[in-house]
C-alpha cells in the first residue's frame, strides 16, 4: 500500500478506536440513573448519544462501499427517544456498530482509496467520508465525556492530563519515550494518567 495511504488509513483506524475507547472510559463511570439522565427537556442523555452513535456507525459502514450511508432501513428520529431500550441493549447496538466500522474500515485496500462512495446521494471520496465520520464521532463523544464528568462531579476520574499535573505528565511521557516505550502518546494518555495516579497515591 503507498506510504501515504497506509499512514493516513492507520492513523484513521487508531483514531476511530481511540474516541470508541474514551467514550466506554466515561460510559463505566456513570450509575444506570446517570447513563438515562437528561440535564434539561433540550438535552440528550448519555443513552441517547449511545443509541444515536450507534445507529449511524450501523447505516455509515455497513457495506460501506457499496451502497449509500444512510440506509433505506434506518429510523434516525428514533434513536433520539428511549423506548424499552436498557443499558444493556444500548451497549450491545453501541458495539455492532463499532465492530461494524471496524470489520468495513480495516478492510479497505489501497484501490478502495480511489473510490467514490455516497452519503445520503452526496458524493464522498473515501477519504471524505472517513474524515466526516471521525469528526461526527469526535463532537458526540465529546459530549458524553463532558455529561459524564458533569453527573460524576467530584467523583469523577480524569480522562486527560489532569489539572496542575502538566509538568509531571510530561516528564513521564519523555520517561517512556526514551526506555522505547511505543505504545504512548496521544492515544496512551489514560494509561499515563494511571501510573501518575498510582505514584501520587491517587488523584489530585
């Protein structure tokens, strides 16, 4: 596969599964009340961001290439209502979704690369219609993780490098950085976060 392709076809995979995995982090934090609650009558819940995720990731990647993103059979006004749907449920959707992306993403070759494939009739590159989704992805999760941290408050376990902890993050990262450790980095943040947790004896 040319270098280009590959890297940007990687790095698009690392993403994807980097916001699925920051949006569980938050997910695990929150009580069932918590995962159903709405701040006020405009506002989704968690569980609706989770079904609403996962009803795109179903109609986006299922057979991605061949057909257009937004399939005949989605009911997209229904993923933003809660009708006997448990945590459980929304959980396994939320999964086939993303083993769904994962199944039609890792599978792309480099010819695939050069095709067009159509989002609700509108002509995407391959490229496009990755980089639409991360970023559809991107701005939901978000939105989960800034909810979830708002419901959890005090109790809340940072996701990111955490407040006033910058210098000590970084001598960790440049720490690792130079055992040879690769597995850091944007996408090991939590892992770091972690350690510096365990060393301080736990969050500030």
């Amino acid at each position: 596969m040319n270098e280009i392709i590959s890297n940007y076809h990687s790095d698009a995979i690392s993403s994807f599964r980097n916001y699925e995995r920051l949006a569980e982090k938050a997910i695990d934090q929150v009580s069932d009340a918590e995962f159903f609650a709405a701040i006020d009558a405009e506002s989704n819940s968690i569980a609706v961001m989770v079904k609403h995720i996962a009803g795109n990731l179903d109609s986006r990647w299922r057979d991605f290439l061949t057909t257009d993103g937004e399939k005949a059979d989605r009911n997209r006004d229904m993923e933003f209502e809660l009708a006997g749907d448990t945590r459980e449920s929304l959980m396994q959707f939320w999964e086939s979704g993303w083993r769904t992306l994962f199944d039609n993403v890792e599978a792309l070759t480099e010819a695939d690369f050069s095709k067009i494939v159509t989002i609700r009739g509108e002509p995407h590159t391959v490229v496009e219609a990755i980089n639409r989704q991360l970023t559809h992805y991107a701005y939901h999760i978000g939105q989960i993780v800034f909810l979830a941290k708002h419901l959890r408050s005090s109790d809340w376990k940072t996701l990111s490098v955490p407040r006033n902890r910058s210098a000590d993050f970084n001598q960790l990262l440049a720490e690792k950085q130079q055992a040879g450790v690769d597995d850091v980095g944007r996408f090991g943040v939590d892992r770091i976060v972690q350690e510096m947790d365990k060393e301080k004896g736990g969050p500030e």
